[in-house]
C-alpha cells in the first residue's frame, strides 16, 4: 500500500492545483471561483521519485459561509484520519483569515502529522502571509508555488519523514 497525503484547507488555497502538479494530470478542476472542485480526488502521485497517493479535499456545493465550516469539517478531518500526512495549505498572498484558525484549531488533537505549506508564494506578494502563518503554532510553512512548481524540492523534504 502507498503512503497517504491528504491536502487540506479553505477554498481558494490552491489544493487542486497541488493535487493536479502532483498527479500529473488535469485529475480535480481547477477554477478561480472558491470551491469549485465538488467531489474528493485521489491519485497517484510522484514527487522527485517519492510515490504516494494524495487526496484533494473539497466538495463545498456552496459557499454559505453559515454550513461551509461544518461541511468542511467533517471532510478534513476523515481525509487527516485517513493520511500518514496532511499539508496543510494557506494562502500566502491573502494572509489567514479566520478560516484557517479555525482548521488550526481541528488540527490541534490530531495525531497524523501535519506539514504546513504557504502556497502562492512565488514572488515578493506572499511574504508577509508566510510570517502570519508562524503564528498558527504548526512550525515554519514550506513557501510553495503550486501554479508555478517552485518550492517543490522543499515539500519533499518536509515530506520524507512521514512517508
Ligand atoms: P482550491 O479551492 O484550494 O482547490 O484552490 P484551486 O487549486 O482551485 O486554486 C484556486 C485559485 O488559486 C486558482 O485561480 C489557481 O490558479 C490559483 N493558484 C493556485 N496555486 C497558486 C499559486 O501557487 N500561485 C498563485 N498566484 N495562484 C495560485
Ligand atoms: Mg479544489
């Protein structure tokens, strides 16, 4: 059996754009509108040789911002119980809001590791999104680009030590 990556975080974050560089196939939709992947995705990934299967968590049909984060609840913390690892993704450019505290907080009693990553942050406009995710007290992010495949050398590190 392959090792389990869960990805997990508020839409928006870039899951499936990790999941789909990952994978290596256009497997999960992509879309600019939060939330658009309906359905939980798993693959088969590779990563520099590293071979795992990875689960993209979504299925938000909308985004009533009352039942989102029960929704949302439910689904991240079976695919965590699920993994050896979770990444757990912010978005470096639009910094935390409190959706990410509040999945902070669920992670909290988890025994499944977690790795946190600050995705979007190619370039100068995730920075300061990098230094407010320290502040969640899940350690240093691993800085990602998924859209633009930087950073990936250091999510294999982060990751070799779970798999
Ligand atoms: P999900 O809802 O968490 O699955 O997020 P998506 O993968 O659907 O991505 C949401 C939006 O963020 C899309 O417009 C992506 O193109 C964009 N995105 C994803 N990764 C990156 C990144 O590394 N940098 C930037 N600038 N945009 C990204
Ligand atoms: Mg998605």
């Amino acid at each position: 059996r392959l090792p389990t990556v869960a990805i997990i975080g508020r839409p928006n974050v870039g899951k499936s754009t990790l999941f789909n560089r990952l994978v290596g196939k256009k497997l999960a939709l992509v879309d600019d509108q939060p939330g658009v992947t309906r359905d939980r995705r798993e693959g088969d990934a590779s990563l520099i040789g590293l071979d795992f299967r990875v689960i993209d968590t979504a299925g938000y049909e909308d985004e009533d911002a009352a039942t989102l984060p029960g929704r949302m609840r439910v689904q991240t913390e079976a695919a965590v119980r699920q993994a050896d690892v979770a990444l757990f993704l912010i978005d470096a450019r639009a910094g935390l809001v409190p959706l990410d505290e509040e999945i902070a907080r669920w992670l909290r009693g988890s025994t499944t590791p977690i790795v946190l990553v600050a995705n979007k942050a190619e370039g100068r406009a995730g920075e300061a999104g990098v230094y407010e995710a320290m502040a969640l007290g899940l350690g240093d992010p691993v800085q990602l680009s998924a859209e633009h495949g930087e950073g990936m050398g250091d999510l294999f590190e982060a990751l070799l030590p779970h798999l």
